[in-house]
C-alpha cells in the first residue's frame, strides 16, 4: 500500500478532563521550574505542541525512551534540536542514560539565567511528556541511582496512572534536586489522525479507544513500507503480505488465540471453537512493543 485508509477515523479528540486539569497545574508548576525533563518514545510525533512555549523559555534535556527498540539506521533527531532553539540538550534512554540526566541538568541550569530563583541553591525540575512515557520510571531510576532509595511514585504499562501534578520529589542531594512527575498530557487536538495513531502504538493513547484492529493494520503498514519483515517469520507466513486478515490468521494459529462461539441451528445451540482475530490484533500489537519484530522507529 501507497498510502494508509484511515476511513474517516478521529483519534484527536481524545483529551480527557484529568488532562485539561493537569496542564493548568503544569503551567503553575513553570514558574518555580529551573529545567525541564521531557520524556518521549518518539522524537516528533511524541512531543505536545501544547508545551512548546514553555520549552523555549526554559532550559530543557530531551530523554527519548525505548532506544533499544528502536531503528538505528533512522536519526531524525540531533542534540541541541531543542524547540525555538532552545537551549537544552537531547539523550538517548539507553542504559546510560539515568547517569547522564542530572549532570546535565546541573550544566544547563548553571549556564542559564534563574530569574527569581537565582539565591536558591536547590534546583526543581519539572518532568513532562505525553501518557505512558517512561517520565516516573526515570524518577524513579534517577533516586535509586543517586539517593539509593525506592521507587516514589507508581508505574505503569497503560497511559494515565499520573493523574495529577504531585508534590516535589527529591532525586539527588548534591547538587540538591527534586523533580516534579506530571501527568501525561495530549493536545486538545493532535495535528493529524497518522500522529494520533503513532502515539496509541506507544501506548499513550489507551488501545480500546482506537480499537486494536486499525492499530495492527496500521502496524502492518509501517513495517512494511519501512521494509521491516521479521513478522514473517514470526508468525510462519511464507512472504509478506499487504492486508491484515491472514496476517492475524497466522497470529491466531501460531499463538493458540481461539475463542468459544454459540453458533444457532435448526437442531439447537451448537458451540464450536473460532480464531480470535482481537486476540491476535492484541498480540501483534504487544510483540512489536517487545521488541519481537524487530527494531523500528515510527518517525
């Protein structure tokens, strides 16, 4: 396929109240901010336009998660590629990373100006991104580094767990830095259906909501345009194929996803056993998220 259908679908709206909610308190937050941590799985489609006025007048670092999953060969992202040429810096969330994070952040606070806050000695560092980044597990990662505490605040496989701007969380004690986990924030509308759809591959917009069927076809239609096939492999297929149907076929069978179906006859209720195709929507959709297709950049 040339280009992908998506049949007059509207994933844009998704903007629920917590949400709204939380940017108001996001935007309090900047003003006793001295940097800001954004997290993101994908370089440009991950990012909310939302924020961008607050990253220019802010220092800002740049934490791209998942970098083992994905495409080393696509780049599209180079340090110092901060909105509004700002003056962060841009990381990769490879192992290193959480040994990176704050003597980073101390350099960009102490090379920029602090304003109101420049006889404060502490540094307060607002976390941001889109749902299901990865922003409290790298709070939490940054402490058990540093203070070799425990995890502060809770995680989670699904976008939404933050549901509030919380309180200050300490991460560091010299230089002394607490960083402020907020909740995953969307626009109130996304540019397009196709970032919308890049972003519930990620998981930041909940998989229900888009329905798992477009998500895989989808899928299926960015591996291959990006030449990624080990999901021939995978799933026994002879050669790649342009539909989703005997793809997730291939899927019910190899992964056992059936499902008990009444079916009525003219001699009563007979049960019999059917593939589940939203099964194997749903595994297709958690292997590439493993990692088990391969290493793919959606951007």
């Amino acid at each position: 396929r040339e280009r992908f259908d998506f049949g007059g679908r509207d994933v844009a709206s998704w903007f629920p109240r917590h949400m709204a909610k939380g940017l108001r308190q996001m935007r309090l937050a900047l003003r006793r901010a001295d940097c800001l941590v954004e997290r993101s799985y994908i370089p440009l489609s991950g990012r909310n336009p939302a924020l961008q006025e607050a990253l220019g007048i802010r220092p800002h670092v740049l934490v791209l998660n998942k970098m083992d999953l994905a495409d080393p060969r696509r780049q599209p992202v180079s340090a110092g590629a901060g909105p509004g040429g700002g003056s962060g810096g841009v990381t990769g969330s490879d192992s290193p990373v959480p040994l990176q994070v704050v003597p980073m952040v101390a350099r960009l606070v102490a090379d920029g100006p602090r304003y109101h806050r420049a006889e404060s000695s502490e540094h307060n560092i607002l976390v941001i991104g889109v749902p299901n980044a990865g922003k409290s597990s790298l709070i939490n990662s940054l402490r058990r580094l540093h203070l070799k505490k425990g995890k502060a605040t809770a995680v989670g496989g699904e976008p939404g767990i933050t549901k509030a701007v919380l309180s200050r969380i300490q991460v560091c004690e010299k230089p002394l830095m607490y960083l402020v986990d907020t909740p995953g924030v969307l626009p109130p509308r996304l540019g397009d259906v196709e970032t919308g759809m890049k972003l519930a591959l990620c998981g930041a917009i909940r998989d229900h909501l888009v329905g798992e069927d477009v998500m895989a076809d989808y899928l299926l239609y960015t591996l291959n345009k990006q030449q990624q096939f080990r999901y021939v492999q995978r799933y026994g297929l002879g050669q790649p194929c342009d539909h989703i149907e005997p793809l997730l076929k291939h899927v019910a069978l190899s992964q056992g996803r059936t499902q008990k179906v009444k079916v009525l006859t003219g001699t009563g209720n007979v049960n019999m056993m059917m593939l589940n195709y939203p099964a194997a929507a749903y595994e297709f959709l958690r292997d590439f998220r493993a990692g088990r297709l391969g290493r793919v950049t959606l951007d």
